[in-house]
C-alpha cells in the first residue's frame, strides 16, 4: 500500500521526534520529552509550540497526530509502530494497546488487521515482521513466548479499562493463565507490579502491560482526555501515548475531580504535525467542495437532490464507458425524529415520498436505532456492482465504520444543530471514490441539500460540521460553497435587490447544469424559475442554453440581467487564477534523453556518483554507550527525575526482560544491515565494511559484543549515519563534476542541463497540500485561493508582500517545501531545493525567489541553493531569473530585477 504524501510526512515527523528525544535526553536536558516537541514543531508550524504535560504522566512523549476524516488514520496508525519501535522504544518487538472510541470501531479494526490480505495488516507485517493482533479475551491467554517473539497489538476501547471502581474489570483480575509472566522476575521489575493493600500481586492482564510498557495509540483521541483516562493510561505504565484525531483538544478544559471533588484543568493534545483539508484533496483522498443547495418545501428539495443523483449517475457511467471503475452515486438522507409536540418529516415519510419518484425498493435502505437495513446481506458489498442500493435513510448517524466512498448527495430535513452532530453524516460523503480524481468535475465534489430559506444558516451549519470532521475553521470557508462572492478588490460582498422570479413559457430541454446547484430552482408544477443569487459568465451561459425555446431564452436571460447586473463580471475577476484554470508552468532543470528533455533529478545523480563503500573509512568516530543501565531502580516516582530520565529507565525495564548475551559478530552484522536503508549498495559491500567497523570497535576502543548487541539499535544509527555523510561527500563531488564543470555558470561553459518550455513543472489548479493555511492581511495575486505555510509577520512574511505587491508580477505562489510533485524544485546533492516563492511576470519570464535571514546568508547549504538558482536562470536564455534574498534590507531586488526583466 503506497503511502500519500501527508502520511509520509506525519510519520517522518513521528519519527524525528523521537530520536530528538533521546538525543536531548543523553545531552542532559532536563524535560526532553517537552524540548524536542518545542523543537520540532518550530520546524513543522515555522514557530515552536509549548509542550503541555499530563501530570499523571510525567515524562512520557505524548503527542498527536491531527488526520480530518477521511485521511486514513488506521493505516497511518499501522506504520507508526514500526516508527515508535524503532526510533523511540529502539527494540525489535514491542507490547501496543491499540485504543478505539467504540465496539463496532473494535470489531470493524480486529477484522481488518487480523486479516493478512488487508492493507492495514500488510502495513503491519511489512515494517514489522512477526505480529499477533488480539481482543482482550485472547489478550487474556497471551503468553510470555508470544511477548518475546512478536509485536503483539491488542485492540481495545478505553471502557475496557476505564473506571474509577476497577474491581468489576477483567483486565485487573487475578488469572492464573497469566502466571508464567511473573515466574522469575528480578527485584526491579517486582517493585513495578500494582500491589494489593496486603502487599501481593494479582497475575492480571494490567500487571502484564506494566511489565511490558505498552506502546498506546489512542484513536479519536479527544473523547479520551479527562482525569479518569488519563489516570488510567497511568495504572498501564506506557512507553509513549500516540493520538490519532481529527479533532484535538485545542484549549484546556476543566472538569470536578471524582475523588476530591475539586475543579482540574486537563491539558490540551501536543499536535506535532497537522494534516490539512487540501492536502487530503491533492491526494484525491476526499470530494471538495461542498456544492450546497438550500430551499423550501422539503419535497421540492428533493426534487432537485434527485435530479443531481441523476446526472451523477450518468457522469459515472461515462467514466466507466472510458475504461474507469465502477461507481454508483449513492444519496444519504436525513429525517427528523417522531416528535410529540409536532408534525415531523420521519423516516417512512421520506421512503414514502422516494416510492412516489419511482424509487425502486431495492435502491433504498433504512438505517436507525430499531431498523438496520444496511446489515442485511445484499447491502454488506456496497461497493459491489451487483448492489443495487442508492438511498441511504437514517435519522442521527449512520452506524460507526460504516464508510461508502460512492456517498454523494447528503439530502437533510433535520434540525441541524452541532457541528459534531453534522460531522456524523457530514463525513460520510466526503470520500473519494477509488481515491481518484475523476475526469468528469462534477464527480469530484459532494453535495448538500438542506431544507432552510436561509443561506448564512444552512453553511453555517455545514462548515461547523466539517470543523468537526477535522478541518481548520479558516479552510471551511472556501469548502462550502458560497455564491455571493466580493465585488473587484473590496472585501465588501455584493448585496443584490434579491431573488427573481419568473413565470416560463416553456420548460427547460435537460436537467439544469449542476454548476446551477446553489443559484437557481425550477419548479415544474408552477412552472417558474427563481434566480436565488448573481450568476457568473459562465453560469449564465449554461442556464440559458438548458431551454429550447427562443422566447423562454429571452425571459431568462433578463431575469439574469435584472438579478445580477453587473455582479457576474465581478465574481468572475474575483476568482483566483487556479480557480479560472490559468495556466501556470514554470521550466525546469533537465537533461537531455535522445530527442527529449526531462527533469534533472536523485537518479540522473547518483548514476553518475562512483564510490566505493569497501575502500571507506570505517571508524565510528563518535559512537559512544551510554553509561550501564542494568541495576538502577525503574519504580522512581519523582516528577522532575522522570521526565529527565524516562526514556533510559524504559530502557532499562525492557534489559530486565530480555536475554543479555552476545551475538556472534556475523548475526550481528547482518542485524545492523537490515536495520536501515541502503538500496544503491550491494549486501556484499555492507558486509565487509560493517565487519570492519564493529571489528574496530571491538579491537580499538574495547567494546564487548554483549554490550554491542545489547546497543545495536545505537550501533545501527552510528553506521548508517556514518554511510550517510560518505554517500552526501560523493554525491556532492558528482553534482560538482556534472553541473559545474568549470567556475564558471556561464552559457559558454558546454551545456549539461537545459532549461526550457520543453521541460516544465506545471501548478495543478486542483493540488495544493499545504501544511496550514496563512491568516492575515489579503495579499493580492496568489495563484491559489488560499496562501499556504506563511506567517503573518516576520522576514519571510515581508518578502511574500514585496512580491504580492510587486508591479510586474501577474501572480504568484508560495512554493511548498517537500511537496515533489506539486511545486517547483531543484536537485541539490543531498535533497531537492524548494524556492521559497516562485512567481509568473506579466511578460511571461517566471521568477523564482529564496529567502534567507542573514544568520544563514553565508552557510555551505545556501551557497549550493543560489550556485545552482543562478545555473537555472543562466540556462534559461533570459527567460528565468533567480534571485536569493538575503535579509530585509535586500528586498528591494525583487521590484528592480522584475523591472529589468521588462
């Protein structure tokens, strides 16, 4: 299962963390744990985020990663794992509680990772190798071999575990089939166990996670911060607590503490890494935007969700005419509930009112509290072509796990009130089919009736929902959408005289466009047409050609006129040129193949890098282990001594519990080979250098193999980081030699690579998957609607105004960093170069332009950036310019060379 990009970068993230951890903790900081979550997020949010700390937990790296519905937090969950075992726990199997928010969740997740074909249990065994996945009543049999051979993942829900009166729970009762877990224990791991107030020990399922230190991953992890689960987490001695949610808690709470009965704050979740709305769309991962239609009566309404199913439909199986795969738009429907005190749209209603459109019993399924039609056998394979389901009636939420990528059309008579209420349902026709964009445009957004006369109040209720579901309330504007757009460059909306409404000669030819969703409605019986909002050019157009009949096109068209004026003109300059689809490609660095140019990139390097991993250096210069941590108490319960020595007394714990012998060198060779890496080397290669390394550790510095075997985790890191800064040293030699085969960058120096229209990076309207979304003053131009990874103030900041405000630019992008296939790059020898802004002049010359303070003006990296900027534009034949911006004061260069340009 290929990772998207956003899943990628969360779990390196992960994964740097906690290295950092470890690497503060053995330099002596004193709340590692806090610096490094200080410190990376200044690296992931461009400024450093306080880490809060859960007093129950002291020391132990509790961090979130914030996935929106429909990102795929399981897989993710699966890969991070392998991620907290090697780099935080640094063992090679590992005891994970796996923590879901309800019992369907349960089953739905059991299934899925106990069987072997599915990807979440592929993922698993993957990275992994052996693994058990267990419920609590087979978790309750586990054996002490099974701990010691395995990565055992036992998927619970908190209840499990959670209640302030344990005696009731199974997890904390005696079982003698637990016992061999305790035969034998040394002192130190005795003192860990929960005792009885007689001073004895149960053989419990708990007693066995504190010996073990679980790993625990906490799904939807914002119903699980309050007191009682935190001093839960606690009683289970975990290693590290990773949560997975679309909605962290972001402030602090309070709540009355069950024992003292006093108010206590709970800390809110530490987000190491944010995922946002349209990162997930670039992945094609979900449908955007929301098309929203809101009117009165009901019925009428749902005329037109019928309709649109309809056209749906028909897109769908034009796709499928064109080879793509099967796919059957799919209606969700909202009824209200029986109410006492008046006349409610209930759910036999609504069927009843489908029957009368001659819906056919099949197509339709009603799923409630009492009636769960979603259950029965032909509705299981939704996704099956021999399904014939395509209304879905439900009244709260469908049920949890239920996930249908083929949900379109969310049509709701109910009182919609919560956010969270509306993410229920909301979420269920976010998801892309097939995870695939669709060539047809209407077949990648979803689509909202709402039965409401007013605008304001319906989005509202909708752009809650997907705050809900996970999205930043800045991005759910742009999400839902709005027809009533601001006038030119004023902030000001355009307030029109109203709606118009009109009488027709003749009925339309076709169904109305759905571009026309949330702007105008037909009503057969009355045979009218009422213009809710101003139309744009183009939608104009389409409602004019829907009707046949000359003089209804004339009765339309000054409708049109008489409802918008000059508003359509406006809305359509107001929209970003991503949005108009303009065009925006920007020339490359490329080599030449036969009669074609492509993209200079990692492979056109390292096929011509030459080295020799046998003929290198094999000193650890460096490698050192930390002093012995066998014999020192791991039962400390001092605040301050565990945050600064939590991760070398889990070490600690885990020695206890494992053998300590050595490893015969060609073992432990071929361990560390595995342990990292290295697909441009032979085994051979790795081989002989990895005996000469750990044969001079042994030989010159004295380090036994049992205390190499004991630290290959650390021995591992060393090589590979030593194997690291010798390929980096090649590889820059063989950039030098290729690119740069003489002081000069000059266009008389023997072309290597080629910059032209030939080969270009191309911006895709539709792809933009910044981290976050920036949050301050308009600033004109941006090629796409939203500016992303930008602070409001500060250095950086000051440069993307210079830009956005410059004469000569016709629009501009804020380039994102790590992003391949969405932005503008250059191959360095160690990674790609990420202008910080690239830009398209009015003269059609593109302008890429990095920003450096000048505390890193001067450094080896910078100057390799601007050797090989300057290259691209020396290339370019005067169509690129390249411009390295070093300080505040040197902002002026921008207007200046974009004025030589002209």
């Amino acid at each position: 299962m290929n990772l998207k990009n956003y899943q990628k970068k969360s779990l390196d993230w992960l994964g740097r963390y906690y290295e950092r951890c470890r690497t503060l903790q053995e330099a002596g900081d004193r709340f590692p744990v806090a610096t490094a979550f200080t410190s990376i997020t200044a690296e992931t949010y461009g400024s450093g985020l306080s880490y809060s700390k859960v007093e129950q937990l002291p020391g132990i790296p509790y961090v979130c990663l914030r996935i929106p519905t429909g990102g795929g937090k399981t897989v993710l969950g699966c890969e991070a794992v392998a991620v907290a075992q090697k780099e935080l726990l640094r063992a090679d199997h590992a005891l994970v509680l796996w923590l879901v928010p309800s019992d369907p969740i349960r089953r739905q997740t059991l299934d899925r990772m106990k069987d072997r074909k599915d990807p979440y249990r592929v993922a698993l065994e993957t990275k992994l190798g052996a693994v058990e996945v267990l419920d609590i009543e087979e978790a309750m049999n586990v054996t002490r071999a099974t701990l010691d051979g395995a990565t055992v993942i036992v998927v619970a829900t908190m209840q499990a575990f959670r209640r302030k009166d344990i005696s009731q729970l199974k997890v904390y009762e005696n079982n003698g089939a637990l016992m061999s877990h305790f035969e034998n224990l040394p002192a130190g791991l005795l003192a860990i166990l929960e005792k009885k107030p007689e001073g004895n020990f149960d053989f419990s399922l708990a007693n066995v996670f504190r010996l073990r230190r679980p790993f625990v991953i906490v799904d939807e992890a914002h119903n699980n911060r309050r007191t009682l689960a935190f001093e839960t987490l606690r009683r289970l001695n975990p290693s590290g607590i990773l949560e997975l949610t679309a909605t962290p808690n972001r402030d602090r709470t309070t709540e009355r503490d069950p024992d003292t009965g006093e108010m206590v704050e709970n800390p809110p979740s530490n987000v190491l890494f944010s995922v946002s709305a349209y990162a997930l769309k670039a992945e094609e991962m979900i449908k955007l935007p929301i098309y929203l239609r809101y009117r009165e009566p009901w019925d009428a309404l749902l005329t037109d969700a019928i309709g649109v199913l309809k056209e749906l439909q028909n897109d769908a199986d034009k796709e499928i005419a064109e080879g793509g795969k099967y796919l059957r738009p799919i209606m969700l429907l909202q009824a209200q509930p029986e109410y006492q005190d008046k006349k409610s749209i209930t759910v036999d209603l609504v069927k009843q009112k489908l029957r009368e459109f001659h819906i056919r019993e099949e197509e339709i399924a009603i799923h409630t509290g009492d009636i769960r039609e979603l259950e029965k056998p032909e509705n299981l394979k939704v996704l099956d072509p021999a399904c014939k389901l395509r209304f879905v009636i439900t009244v709260a939420a469908l049920k949890e796990g239920w996930d249908c990528p083929f949900a379109y059309v969310l049509f709701s008579v109910a009182e919609l009130s919560s956010g969270r209420a509306v993410e229920q349902i909301l979420g269920r026709i976010l998801r892309m089919p097939h995870t695939t964009r669709k060539k047809r445009e209407a077949l990648n957004g979803a689509y909202a009736f709402v039965a409401s006369t007013k605008f304001d109040a319906a989005a509202k209720t909708l752009k809650d929902g997907l705050v809900a579901a996970g999205f930043e309330r800045q991005e759910v504007d742009a999400l839902v959408v709005d027809p009533i757009l601001p006038l030119g460059d004023t902030n000001s909306p355009v307030v029109p005289a109203g709606p118009v409404t009109v009488a027709l000669p003749s009925p339309p030819a076709a169904a109305l466009p759905l571009s026309l969703i949330s702007d105008v409605t037909w009503d057969a019986e009355a045979t009218t047409l009422r213009i809710e909002h101003p139309l744009t050019a183009e939608q104009e157009t389409a409602l004019i050609g829907a009707f046949a009949d000359v003089k209804t096109k004339i009765v339309v068209a000054e409708a049109c006129r008489q409802r918008a004026g000059r508003a359509a003109a406006a809305t359509a300059r107001k929209a970003s040129p991503s949005q108009r689809k303009v065009p925006f490609a920007v020339p490359v660095l490329a080599v030449k193949q036969g009669n074609f140019f492509r993209q200079f990139d990692a492979d056109d390097l390292d096929a011509r890098v030459s080295w020799s991993l046998t003929e290198c250096d094999a000193e650890l210069t460096g490698f050192l282990i930390p002093t012995e941590q066998r014999g020192i108490r791991i039962d400390i319960t001092d605040d301050e001594k565990l945050q600064q020595d939590f991760i070398p007394l889990n070490d600690a714990q885990q020695q206890l519990l494992q053998s300590s012998a050595a490893w015969p060198v060609g073992k432990l060779v071929d361990w560390v080979d595995r342990a990292f890496a290295h697909p441009e080397l032979t085994e051979a290669e790795t081989g002989i250098y990895l005996t000469r390394a750990i044969g001079r550790l042994i030989d010159a510095r004295n380090f036994s193999l049992e205390s190499l075997t004991a630290h290959r985790y650390r021995l591992a890191k060393a090589v590979d980081a030593k194997i690291k800064k010798l390929r980096a040293e090649a590889r820059r030699k063989a950039l030098e030699e290729f690119l740069f085969p003489s002081d000069s960058i000059l266009n008389d120096v023997p072309a290597s690579v080629f910059v032209s229209a030939a080969a270009t990076h191309i911006y895709d309207p539709n792809k933009y998957p910044y981290t976050e979304a920036y949050r301050g003053l308009a600033l004109p131009n941006h090629y796409y609607e939203v500016i992303g990874d930008l602070k409001t103030e500060g250095e950086e900041y000051e440069c993307a105004k210079a830009i956005a405000y410059c004469e000569g630019i016709e629009f501009w992008v804020r380039n994102l960093s790590g992003e391949e296939e969405c932005s503008f790059w250059i191959q360095t020898s160690s990674d790609k170069f990420y202008p910080d802004f690239i830009a398209k002049l009015k003269n059609g010359k593109s302008l890429a332009v990095e920003y450096k303070g000048l505390d890193r003006a001067t450094n080896d990296d910078t100057k390799e950036k601007e050797r090989l900027g300057q290259l691209w534009e020396a290339r370019s034949g005067g169509q690129c310019i390249f411009l390295m911006i070093k300080g505040p004061d040197d902002l002026s260069r921008i207007a200046d060379a974009v004025a030589k340009a002209d």
